[in-house]
C-alpha cells in the first residue's frame, strides 16, 4: 500500500472505529463460559456453527464436563453424541480431546495465555487462540474469522482472503489498545448488518466508505 493509499485506510478505520462505538459501545463475546478452558472448548465448537447452537450444547455439557481431566472421561464417540448439532462433530471432538490431553500434559491443566503456547495445542489454530488471548485474558488480539475477513474486505481494510494477512493490516490500522474491542465489534457488525449474503446497506452507517462492490444500491436516493 503507498503512503497516501495507506493515510486513507487509517482516516477511514478511524471514522469506522467511532462509528462501531456508538453502534457497540460494550461490544461482549456472545458464547457463554465461565472459564478459560471452557471458552477454549466453545470457540472450537463454534467453527461453522452459530454461538445460539453452542450455548445450548455447552450448557449441558459444560455442566459436567467442564475441565480437562473431566472432558477427558469421556471418549470420542461420547462426547461426539453430546457435540453432534454442532456439525463437524467427529474433528470438533478429536481436537477437544487432543486439546484435553495436550493441557494436561504440558501445561498443568491450566489454559497457556500467551499465543505461541495457545497455538501449539492440537486444534487450536491461531483465531481461536486470539479469541481466548482477548476474551478472557484481556490481551490485545484481533481475531480474524469468517466476519471481519469478509468486513475488512467490504470496507477495503483489506484485500484478502488469507485470515493472517488481514489480521496484520487490520494490525497496522487500529490502535492496539482497541484490537480485543475492535475484532468483538467486527463480528458483531458482520453477524447483523453486514451479513455475507444480505448486508443490511440501507440502514448501514458507513454506506459512504464501503468499498464493496457488492453493497446494494440505496433505492431511497435513487431519483
Ligand atoms: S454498505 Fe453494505 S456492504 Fe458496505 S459495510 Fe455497509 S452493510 Fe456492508
């Protein structure tokens, strides 16, 4: 990006920084957990899946099995039945276990909060260790996943597909203090305005930086 390119990035992620502020101004993770291992589990289980479907699955399973020693009783095709309307239920129940077994060995049974140590644990890939890193441990993280991919990209943030490439531009755009509130508000904005195949342009308040050219036309100023 050239410099000038790259001074109108900034000025319009700050007008959209502000925007999101007063759209969200307590932006707040929507799946439920009362620990760090417990919202390890749900992340995982929210891979293709709606964060409604898993607090209802989590909400049974987390009532006893909500640490790794306890996952770890159960076997694959036990905790595959207890995942199952979550999809991908088979790889989603082999990662938890590995994820279990991996906590327990190296780390004590105890959540790393750092992201080299999150990431090394089987399953767990580099959004998801920046969801825990800024959820539960307050650390600043952007989390890139099918949402902000698919904002950054409208808005122009970035020009990608590749998760890590729009996290580091997403990096270089917005202050590192608002990065954790940033990525919740992202998703958030991309989950009912600016939906993958309906974005709501008409009641959108940045219709006037989008770069999408997918954004729809606002019938309403059309004459
Ligand atoms: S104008 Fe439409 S496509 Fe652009 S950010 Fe808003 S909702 Fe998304």
């Amino acid at each position: 990006m050239s410099s000038k390119a790259e001074e109108k990035a900034k000025t319009t992620a700050k007008l959209f920084a502000s925007g999101l502020d007063e759209i969200f101004p307590n932006p707040s993770c929507e799946l439920d957990y009362k620990s760090a291992y417990e919202l390890l589990v749900a992340v995982i289980l929210s891979a293709q899946c709606t964060d409604k479907r898993v607090n209802i699955v989590t909400k049974e399973l987390f009532k006893e099995y909500n640490t790794p020693q306890k996952m770890l009783t159960l076997g694959q095709e036990q905790l595959e039945e207890k995942i199952h309307s979550c999809g991908f239920y088979h790889n989603k129940a082999k990662n938890i276990l590995s994820m279990s077994r991996d906590l327990l060995k190296r780390f004590g049974g105890e959540v790393p909060s750092n992201q080299e140590d999150l990431v090394s644990l089987a399953g767990v890939g580099r959004k998801t260790a920046n969801v825990v890193l800024g959820e539960h441990f307050k650390k600043d993280a952007i989390a890139v996943d099918t949402h902000v991919l698919r904002v950054s990209n409208r808005l122009g943030f970035a020009k990608t597909d590749n998760p890590l490439k729009c996290e580091r531009a997403l990096n270089n755009l917005f202050e590192k203090k608002d990065w954790s509130k940033i990525h919740l508000q992202m998703v958030l904005f991309g989950r009912y305005i600016c939906k993958s195949q309906s974005p709501q342009c008409d009641r959108c308040k940045f219709y006037n930086i989008c770069q999408s050219k997918d954004k729809k036309k606002l019938l309403d100023f059309a004459d």
